[in-house]
C-alpha cells in the first residue's frame, strides 16, 4: 500500500471517529453503561477466539527470539481476559465523569457562568506488546464520550484485532455509531507518522510503550500528548523501617511483575541500618533470582553484588535486576530521585513521621508511597478499574488514568439580556 492510500483511509477513520464522537459526547450515561457491561460480557463470550488470535502471535514471539517478559506482556489466558471483562465492568460501574458542574460563579451583573467536565473528542492511543490496552482504552474513551483510533504494536496484531473485533460487533448492536473504536489494521510504521499528523481529527493522542516509542511520537505529534516515558521507580529503607515489613515491600515491588512499569528498579539504604539491613534484604532477593547492581558501600555489604554504573541508576530495567545505593538520610535520598527517577512511583518505608513528611512533600513524582509497594500504582488498585495508562506528565493528568482524566472542560455563560 503506498503513502498516500494509506493517508486516503486514515483521513477516512479520522471522519468517522469524529462523527462518532458528537454522538458519544450526548450519549446518555445509562446508555454507555450498558454498552460497557455487553462488550465485557462479550469478551468472555469470545474467549477461544481471543485466545486462538493470540496463540498466532504468541508462536511469531516465540521464533523472533523475543524475550521472557515480552512475551509475558503479550501473553493472553482464561485469566487475564476475565480480567479485560472485569476492568470494563468496572469502569461501567463508575459515575459518568461527563457533564459533571465543576464550578459555577455568578457575576455582579447577573451572568451565571458554569464550569462543566466534556470529552475531548477523539483519542488516538498507540501501543506496545499488550493487547489488553485494546478493550482497557475502548472501555475508558467510551465512559468518557470519546471516539478512539488505536494503533497497536505488530507483535499483538492478531490478539489487536480479534479484540477490536468483539468489541467493535458490540457496539454495533448497541446502536453506538460507527467508528467509536477503530483498529489501524496494519504494522507497517508509516502509519504511525501518518497518525501523527492527523491533529483535524485527533485532539489528543497517548502513546503507551518503550522510551523509544514515547519519544519518536512526543517528536512527531501535531496534537497534545500525554506520555510517561518510564518508570524508574525507588523505594528508600529508611533509619525508623521495620526490617520484616520492609524486606516484604521490597521484593514484592521488584520481583511479583518486574516487567511493568510500577515495579522497582532502585533500592536506597540510608547508612545508619546498612550494616544489618543490606544482608537481609539481599539475602531475600537473591533468592528471587534477582541481580543486584550496588555503589562500593553496598558492594562491601554483598558480595554478590556487582558494582553499578552511574547508568545503572537512570534504568528501567523490567526485569531482575536491581541498582542498590547506600544514602545518608532523608534529603540524599529524595535528591537521588529527584535526580534520576522518572516522576512516576516512589516510596519511602518509615515509622518516622518526620521523616515521611518531609519526603511525601519533597519528591516530585506522580505517586509517592509511604510503607508500601510501589506495584500499587495500577488504575485497578487505585479504583479507577480498567486505566489508559500511568502519566508522569503535570499538564494536564497525573498518575494513573482512568475516565474523568479523559475529560476537559467548557464554560457554559447563562445570562437575562446583560451586554457589555
């Protein structure tokens, strides 16, 4: 296909998205609600196809050589897909985040001016590896009122589209127009650029993968994005933690998923506990399997350590690997994230309230922890039920996010005659 077909039909689906986001934006909330809950009970109605899509892509995986925790990512079972079904019956669930009066103030010359949540219209979301982010970012843009293009990653493409399929066969028997959810049905990259360009019909775009992914479309985009380019995350053992409850937190945040985003990949000790602490925690994560990364002072402590680059504390690894610096108190520790974190989920493990005060006020992250795990950090655990992705941006969603953060605003100005 050359270029300029392949830019004829995506102007195509930019038409229909944005026709189909009018009538979204008016949808009553009942109405969506429904529409919701069928498509969940859809996708477990269409678990054997989803699953036999799936197997294609897994067997693809498998002779490209692609790695463990990819192919964990693009993995589908029974589970996860009750899990897809799940999040959408949650997010049915919620309140409509549209039409919401934010605020209303009225003037001394009488006009009442209201200030009232919308969709935005048209999301484009591009993505990697997991084809989960089909139903999660259909099921939030629908609660929203908005139409989606999606353009998923060559790796999951059959998983893509046999989603896309069941959903968009929902809401077509839904009575929602045509359009609401479209799958970009090829690999081929110029789709992407072409997408990106598309700024007439797409009035935000999210880009959910790797760092190389975020920052090609941050580059190329002519729209709004709204990114988390990845999750450095860090846990600070702090002089007042307890040792079991810490040991605890640690390895669950680096080693019950080390593939996403909220696992940890930085390990701070302060220095007044190294000497006890370091061979107990190390003790529990080599026994995970986890390789650890540590400066000279942590080296001395573990044996099994290997000495860490200063390259080592920016990673993301997603993986068993785990960079460990010892730190000298509570200000040390959040200038180190501050310094090399990447703003999306941090947590200190204290029983000093000084201590936690100071860093929940001082660490400049999207969610700050205190005596937990960093794996929280999930739009399921924080309620949000299915999420569209984790931001470390500040404008204009932070965190991980769900419906209302698919939302902006207008002023509606009501008055009796008043002119100026």
């Amino acid at each position: 296909m050359t270029e300029q077909e392949m830019s004829l039909i995506l102007e195509k689906l930019g038409r229909q998205a944005r026709r189909a986001s009018a009538a979204l934006a008016v949808l009553p909330a009942d109405a969506k609600k429904i529409c919701l809950e069928k498509m969940a009970d859809a996708l477990i109605a269409a678990k054997s196809e989803i699953i036999s899509a799936n197997a294609k892509d897994l067997e693809a995986a498998h002779r490209s050589g692609m790695d463990a925790a990819k192919i964990d990512r693009l993995t589908l079972n029974d589970a996860r897909i009750n899990s897809m079904a799940d999040g959408l019956r949650q997010v049915a669930a919620q309140n409509d985040p549209v039409g919401k009066v934010l605020s209303t103030v009225t003037r001394p010359n009488g006009l009442q001016i209201s200030k009232v949540s919308v969709p935005f219209g048209v999301i484009g979301i591009i993505f990697e590896s997991r084809p989960n982010v089909t139903a999660d970012a259909a099921g939030i843009c629908i609660k929203a009122g908005n139409a989606v293009i999606l353009r998923g990653g060559s790796e999951a493409f059959e998983s893509n589209m046999a989603i896309a399929g069941v959903l968009n066969r929902t809401a077509a028997q839904c009575g929602l127009p045509e359009g609401v959810v479209q799958l970009i049905p090829w690999t081929d990259r110029m789709a992407v650029k072409l997408m990106l360009k598309m700024d007439r019909y797409i009035d935000l775009v999210i880009p959910r993968g790797g760092e190389g992914l975020i920052r090609t479309v941050v580059a190329e985009a002519t729209m709004p994005v709204l990114k988390h380019y990845k999750g450095v995350c860090h846990l600070y053992a702090a002089s007042g933690c307890n040792f079991a409850d810490a040991v605890n937190i640690i390895v669950n945040a680096k080693c019950s998923r080390p593939a996403v985003c909220n696992a940890l990949e930085t390990l701070l000790i302060d220095r007044s506990i190294a000497a006890e602490f370091v061979p107990q925690v190390s003790r529990a994560l080599l026994a995970k399997g986890v390789e650890l990364r540590g400066d000279a002072e942590f080296c001395k402590l573990c044996n099994e350590a290997k000495k860490a680059e200063e390259s080592d504390y920016y990673a993301e690894y997603l993986s068993l690997i785990l960079a460990v610096k010892i730190v000298d108190g509570v200000e040390e520790a959040v200038e180190h994230i501050n310094t090399f974190g990447s703003r999306h989920s941090d947590g200190i493990l204290s029983g000093i309230q000084e201590d936690t005060d100071y860093f929940t006020a001082n660490v400049d992250s999207s969610t700050v922890y205190v005596n937990a795990s960093t794996r929280f950090t999930d739009g399921g655990e924080f309620g949000m039920g299915a999420e569209i992705g984790i931001s470390t941006d500040k404008l204009h969603a932070r965190g991980p996010m769900g419906a209302d953060e698919l939302t902006t605003y207008k002023y509606i100005v009501r008055g009796s005659g008043q002119i100026r």
